[in-house]
C-alpha cells in the first residue's frame, strides 16, 4: 500500500508539470507582437501530404530549434489529415529562422507554405492587401511568385493555385502586409512577363463581392479559328458585345493551334457574345464559343450527357431488346437480322466483334415488346447451324452484375451459416428435397464445403472406418479407393439415382435399415454416405427414388450434344456437364473448382454448354464466382 500511495503521488506531480508545461506554450499565453494579429512563436505549415503526421513534422523543424509541440489539424469525424499543421517554437528567433530556411521545401514530395500563424480572421476574409496573378506560366511555383514580389514590401502568404496532381492553374495571390505594397505592386506588374508570359496583375475579389451567380462566366472559349488571325481581329469582333479585358491565343511550338480564351468585363457581356457570335461565319471558319471550362467540369459534362443519353435509349428500347449468343463464327449482322425477321420489325441487330472475329453473341432490337417477347419464346434453345442459340432480354452490365452478386451472396450466406441450401428441383430429380451443389450426387474430386446435414438429414461419414473410403473395411483389409477417397478398389461403383452395390450389400447384411436404404447414396470426392430423409415405417420411399431406370449417358472421351443431352433425365444432365466442366475449372483454381463448379451448375445446361466450349466465357465466370466467394467470406 505504501508503494502504491508514493506511486500515485509521483504520477500526480509528472502530471501537473506537463500541464504547466503545456500551458506554458499555449499560443493564447504567448506575446502578441507589434502588429496585433500573428503570434511570433507560431507557424502555418500548409500544402502538406496527407501522409505527413506530427513526429514527421517535429522532426524536420527540431533541426532549426526548440519545438515546443507540432498539430496536424484533422477532420473530427475522420481523423485525416486536412493538410495543414500548426508548429510552435520556445524562441521567436527559432520560429523565424524555421520561416526563412524551412519555406517552400519539399516534405513527403510535396512542396510546403510557411507563414506566420495569424489567429485574425477578419484580416484575411477582407482582402486587404491581396493581389490575384493570371495568365501565369505552368513553370512558375511558389518560390519563384514568391521571389518576383517580395521586393514590394513583406509577404504574408504566397500561392500558385494547383490540381490534384500538383500542376499549376495559371493563377495564384500574394498577400501583402501592407495595402500600399500591393497597389504598388499592381501598378509596376500588370502586363509585365513572368516567365514565358504577360501576366494581368489585379486586386483580389471574393465571389461575394464579384457578385457572381452559380452558373455565371465571364472567360469565353473560342475554336475553329483561321491559321492567319490576329489578336485584334478578335478584340474587335468581341467588342461589339462588351468591354474585353484580356485574350490568349493558344500555342505549341510557336505554332497557332486554333483556339484560344476571350474574357469580358461583365457576365452579361460574355453571354451576349456567345449567343452572337457562337456558329458565326469567321474568315471562312464556322466559330464555336461557348463559356470557358476546366477540364474535370468539361468532363463531368460530357459523362451526363453520355449517361443520360444512354438512360434514354435504354427507356426507349426497354423489353424490346434481346440479347442471343452461342452463335457460330461466321453469323454477322445480316445474318442475325435474317434469323429474327419473321418475328417482327427489326430496328437494329449487331454481332459483337473482336477485330474480325466473332465474339459469338449479339443484340437484335424490335420496334415493340411483344414481337420482343415472340422472337424470344420462338427462338430461345433453337438450334442454329448445330448450336442451340440462348436469347434472353438484353440488360445493362450494372443491373445483371447487380443480380448475379445478390444470387450468389444469398448462397454463400447460407452456406457460412450451417443450413441447407435450397436449388431449383430439377437439379435433384424430384420436388421432395434437394442438396446444395457440393452434396450433389458428382464424380467430381474435392471436399464437401457445407456442413452435415441437420434433422432429418443423416449422413455417414468414412474416416476411420469408412465403408467406401480411405481407411479400412470392416474385414480389417485396407482400402484401395481410385482417385480422393473413391470406392473402385473394393468393386464399387456410383449410379446416380440408383441403388448402389456397396449399399445393397449393406442391405442384404441388415446393417442399414431399409428403408433408409432406398436412398443411400456416396460422395466419390471423399468415400462419405448420404442418405435420404429418416422415414418411419408407415411411411413409403418417394417413387422418385425407389424407380430410376438406368439411362445410357456419354462416355468421358465423347462431345457432348445438346441433342444427346436432352435424351437424358434432367439430373442425369448436372452430373455429365458437372463431371465434364471440373476439369475444366481445375485447371484455372485448383483450390476452388469444387465449389465454383457446383455455383455454375445453376446454371441454365446451354449456357453451361456454351461454358464448355469458350474458355474465355468460363473464365470470365469463375472470376465472378471468386470475387463472391471473396465477399463471403470476408
């Protein structure tokens, strides 16, 4: 207890020296200097990376003198960086030294501001003393603004405006301590070079007081000028309209490129020469001018319009459009318009092509929804030149992404949650239940990725004492199985949706009930049993597994038809396209193949026909199974 008490009064005391240490910095106990407005023990560090945090900034100032603490200000909801920090020293000498030596220095590749840290805010919002640059050089930065006007008296702050990526605007202000040193440096700059060009040198003006309105411009764009113009040519032509302050002309190489900028006095000016002289004859030239734009607003533009536009069409064309593919190599746009012409009045039909060759699908447009919806009855699974076609309505690659990434995240769901997962019945052969994909009757290799069956589903696992797996029987002998886990080494062989020999043995030895035989059937993958639903003995096995007749199916070394597929019992159709498509998927994700395998087997059997004989289309699907089993899983 006496350690205790010593510890905590030693934790007191460093605690109220760091108080008073703190408070001993506080910029607000600080010496005001003779001018009333900055503190001379504080700097405005601005234009920083907003990687840089305060121990970088310490330790770059600490150089020039004592720091008594260092602030990167951040965004309280955030916590980034706005890049700007506060650095206070003990000694103003050090605070002014930091100034002269640390101003416009590169930190984390970015060139910082320094000046004083002004706590007067009605000094800045006033614009007293400011001057506003144009028509600046792009090679021109802050040091070089800096160095031109520092001879008209003492600079508070200096900026060349810049983009996201760091290049200059062709503008920039200085701020002047004193009003009279900017006036003197208005009369002695204006329409003097800087650099590579004549800039116009004027007091700044908020927006406020410019009185300008969302909207408004006052710079024009002109193009499609002659080669052979000259500057007063097209003052004079825009001073019909309005007083002309300033125009450039651009160039490149000391060549005329056809365009320039024009800015009037007034907005009103500027609007009245766009509407009079936009589409005017010119030395022979059709002009455009139109309001000046930056280029991430001429962007943002054009990707509206584009945007809207497209919105419209596809309002326009909506249940009339029809996507159809699995089309042979040498079908081009005659050719899918003569498929689908008896259907109704086609607007416009396109194959999709990759240069010269055919990317096997396209888009065929009717005038109305309902010749939309005939063609599509008529024509989808209608086998064209030995292929059967796959129409279906055409959808923006944005709503069928949508679609296909909410299906498989519902199953991924219910795959991460324990449960079974419901498919269509035709995939199972009956109506009564069904498994997910990996629990499917397949040949195909790979672990069971949902978990055993709950309730009235048993399964009988083969681990250590498996009857068809690894491990050994139950005469002692170890098995033999081909493949993970298989049964071929002790004479057994899967039939899907049929009585198997291994569980009629079973049957006949009275190990398994049975009842519960009648659906006993085994995962090849991994030597595991699955058995149907627990029935009672009132109860009678379901007709759809008690009568299966055996149904001849193509062998592994065979093509694969849709005409020799379609002979087949629909469940009979999954296990061939699954045992086919595995290897396939195998030989791009080894890791995955068995659940990707048993996602894609939901779908329709052309499109996994069509699977099959692209590569390109099936690897574009396994993409999309990964990046929902990526979500999944995260």
């Amino acid at each position: 207890p006496q350690h205790t008490e010593t510890t905590r009064v030693e934790f007191v005391r460093s605690s109220l020296s760091i108080n008073m240490a703190s408070a001993a910095v506080t910029p607000s106990a600080q010496p005001i200097d003779r001018r009333g407005n900055q503190n001379p023990l504080s700097l405005y560090v601005g234009d920083l990376n907003l990687d840089v945090t305060e121990p970088h900034l310490y330790e770059i100032f600490s150089v020039v003198g004592q720091v008594s603490s260092v602030r990167v200000c951040r965004d309280s909801q955030t916590r980034h960086s706005l890049g700007y920090a506060y650095v206070n020293f003990h000694r103003p000498e050090d605070a002014k030294s930091a100034l002269e030596q640390k101003n416009f220095t590169p930190i984390a590749g970015r060139q910082c501001r320094i000046m004083w840290s002004n706590r007067n805010p009605s000094l800045r919002r006033s614009g007293k003393g400011n001057i506003f640059i144009k028509n600046l050089s792009k090679n021109i930065d802050n040091r070089t603004l800096y160095e031109t006007f520092r001879q008209f008296g003492e600079i508070m702050s200096c900026k060349v405006a810049a983009d996201a990526k760091g290049e200059s605007l062709g503008y920039g202000f200085v701020h002047f301590e004193k009003e009279k040193d900017a006036l003197r440096a208005i009369d002695e700059c204006n329409s003097m070079q800087i650099g590579d060009t004549v800039v116009q040198v004027q007091p700044f003006k908020s927006k406020k007081d410019r009185g300008t309105k969302p909207g408004a411009f006052t710079n024009c764009y002109v193009k499609h000028l002659p080669e052979d113009v000259d500057q007063k040519e097209i003052v004079a032509a825009f001073s019909e309209f309005g007083k002309v302050t300033s125009i450039h002309l651009a160039q490149k190489d000391g060549k005329f490129r056809g365009f320039g900028f024009v800015n009037m006095e007034s907005t009103e000016a500027a609007e009245a020469a766009v509407k009079g002289l936009n589409d005017k004859e010119f030395k022979g030239k059709k002009l455009y001018v139109g309001p000046a734009m930056k280029k991430e607003q001429r962007v943002r533009m054009l990707r509206m319009r584009y945007e809207k536009q497209k919105m419209e069409l596809a309002k326009k064309s909506d249940g009339c459009n029809l996507y159809v593919k699995n089309l042979t190599d040498d079908v081009r746009d005659p050719d899918l318009k003569n498929m689908f012409a008896k259907y109704g009045s086609i607007i416009s039909g396109k194959v999709m092509m990759d240069g010269d060759k055919s990317r096997n699908f396209g888009f065929v447009c009717f005038s109305t929804p309902e010749e939309a919806a005939k063609a599509l009855t008529a024509m989808h699974r209608r086998t064209i030149n030995g292929k059967p076609l796959y129409v279906a309505l055409a959808e923006r690659r944005e709503t069928r992404m949508a679609k296909m990434e909410a299906k498989y995240a519902r199953k991924a769901q219910m795959f991460a949650q324990g449960g079974p997962m419901m498919f269509p019945a035709q995939m199972m052969g009956g109506s009564h239940f069904m498994y997910p994909p990996q629990m499917m009757h397949r040949r195909w290799p790979g672990p069971p990725t949902a978990p055993m069956m709950r309730g009235p589903y048993m399964m009988l696992a083969s681990q250590g004492r498996g009857m068809a797996g690894r491990g050994r029987g139950r005469g002692g002998r170890k098995g033999k199985g081909s493949g993970r886990g298989g049964a071929a080494g002790q004479g057994f062989k899967y039939t899907a949706n049929a009585r198997n020999q291994r569980g009629a043995q079973m049957l006949q030895q009275g190990s398994v009930a049975p009842a519960m035989a009648a659906g006993l059937t085994t995962q090849g993958g991994q030597g595991q049993m699955m058995m149907a639903p627990q029935m009672t003995k009132t109860q009678a096995p379901p007709a759809a597994i008690m009568q299966v007749p055996p149904q001849p199916a193509p062998q592994a070394g065979q093509s694969l038809s849709h005409s020799e597929l379609a002979r087949l019992p629909e469940e009979k159709q999954t296990e061939i396209i699954g045992e086919r498509l595995y290897p396939l998927i195998e030989s791009h994700e080894p890791e995955n193949a068995p659940k990707i395998t048993g996602m894609l087997l939901e779908m329709d059997n052309t499109e996994l026909l069509h699977l099959m004989e692209s590569p390109k289309a099936l690897r574009e699907k396994i993409n999309e199974a990964l990046i929902v089993l990526r979500e999944a899983q995260e």
